[in-house]
C-alpha cells in the first residue's frame, strides 16, 4: 500500500525537522522566467538559520552559469549548487576524455560544452558516444529530431542525456528538454546515461563536488515540483520530499490530487507553493 503524502499549507509547519535542504530551481524558486517572491523569502530565511542549503538542478549548464541568475533573485547568504551540467563536465574530463562526441543540441545549447576540451565530430557514426542536450518549445514539432533520433539508434553509441527532465516551465507553458528525447530513445532499446535526477549519480556527486558536506538523511529533504525527477530521486536517495504544484508536475496535471495520488512516485508533503 502506497503512503499517503501529507498536505501543507506553510513551509514553517515542518521546518524543524530537516537541516539539509536540497532544492529544485524552477518550478521552486522561479517559473523559468520570473522569480517567486515568497520562496526566495523561505530560503533566505533558512540561510540565516544557517541550515544547509544545496540547489540540485537538472540544468544543464554549469552551476557558475545558474548562480548569476540567483543573485538577480536575491538569495543572500551561504548556500551550494550543485548542477547536471557540473556532473556533465566531470564525466567529460573523467569517462568521456579524448572521445569522440557527437552532440544532438549543439546548434541550440551553445554553451553548454564552454570551458571543456572535446572532440566533436559530424556524426553520430563518427562518435564514440553521443551528447544528447536538444529540447523544443511547446509550440514547436515534437519531431524535430526525429531523423537525429534514427541515426543515433542506427549507430549503437553509448548515449549521455544531462537534463533528464521530460519536461520544464517556462512562464504558463510547457518545454520539452533533452530528457524528453532520451525517453524517446529509450523507448527504442537505446541506453542512456542519464546525468541527473532521478538518478542517484547526481545526489553522489554532491559530496564529491562539496566533501565537507554532511548529509543526514533522517533530516534531509527534496523540495521540487516533478514526481518523476525530484520526488523519484528523493525516493532512490531514500530522503523526504516535499513536492510543490508551483511548476512542472501542478501544470501537467492541472492540480489533479486523483493524478498525483495514482503516481508510484509518492511524495513526502505536497503544497501548492514554497511560503
């Protein structure tokens, strides 16, 4: 019998409980384009309890990128990041070094590869393994990289996908990252290393990133707003979560209890906003 999630309508009602935080970015803090005013003022307070504050994001892109746009929102204080694009650069200095990479998102991540040293290549045939960092907007075809998707499956490289979100917010609509297309991939027998939530090589690479950090995990929780990435990697990590209908997984379902309820994914508390 899955445990039921308990339903809160203030942060400060459990609080006291946890002195590890682990928190998603958007759909928590900002909606992909505008910050939430009341969550940044929940996590400045938490800073100046000197509670132990870690961003864990699925983005992409190095936490250096992500902690200017933190600072425009006015987090104060003493806090860690710890990014899927910090644990994507650790395996491109580390498993993939001197490979040959193929990257399906170079015309639209540009980015995202800045500071390493890699061998990019035309093709996924050319390859010893292949990036996968491509998304679409909401508007736009699903089936943009449909012929790409073929030609990777056809070259039976291995894959590495480090934003393993389905899908992401951005203001009032839906995006589809790179992690929608890894499914795809998935879906047709490829394999995929994902480099990120719900995985539990993101969580293991905090204290590789961070060793002086200490985790309880009896006083440890998850705040995102994903069943499938944070309530899921809070799950395999085997800490609390507290899931926010603020983002991905409110909008998804529309705020549908009966949905969330039916997931196997089963948070620890569920509010509609970090306040």
């Amino acid at each position: 019998m899955k445990k039921q999630y308990q339903t809160i309508s203030s942060f400060h009602s459990i609080k006291e409980r946890y002195n590890t935080y682990l928190i998603d970015i958007g759909g928590v803090i900002y909606d992909g384009q505008n910050p939430f005013k009341n969550g940044i003022a929940v996590i400045n307070d938490l800073i100046k309890q000197h509670k132990q504050i870690v961003f864990l994001s699925n983005n992409p892109r190095p936490s250096f990128y992500i902690e200017k746009q933190l600072k425009t929102f006015r987090i104060v204080g003493s806090y860690r990041m710890v990014t899927s694009g910090d644990l994507l650069h650790h395996t491109l200095n580390t498993t993939l070094k001197h490979k040959k990479l193929y990257h399906l998102g170079r015309n639209r991540q540009h980015a995202l590869l800045e500071g390493t040293d890699v061998h990019l290549v035309p093709s996924p045939q050319d390859a010893d393994a292949i990036i996968v960092s491509c998304f679409v907007e909401g508007n736009e075809n699903h089936a943009l990289f449909d012929a790409d998707i073929e030609n990777i499956i056809a070259s039976g490289k291995p894959i590495y996908c480090p934003n393993p979100d389905q899908l992401a917010l951005e203001g009032s609509i839906l995006r589809y990252p790179s992690g929608y297309f890894a499914h795809k991939l998935t879906q047709l027998g490829a394999h995929v290393t994902y480099l990120g939530k719900p995985s539990r090589i993101l969580y293991d690479f905090i204290t590789y990133l961070h060793p002086d950090i200490y985790f309880d995990k009896k006083t440890t929780i998850m705040i995102g707003d994903t069943l499938e990435t944070d309530v899921l990697g809070a799950i395999n990590f085997g800490i609390d979560s507290l899931l926010l209908l603020s983002g991905v997984t409110g909008l998804h379902t529309q705020n549908n209890s009966d949905v969330i309820r039916q997931s196997s994914y089963q948070p620890t508390y569920i509010m509609n906003q970090l306040q």
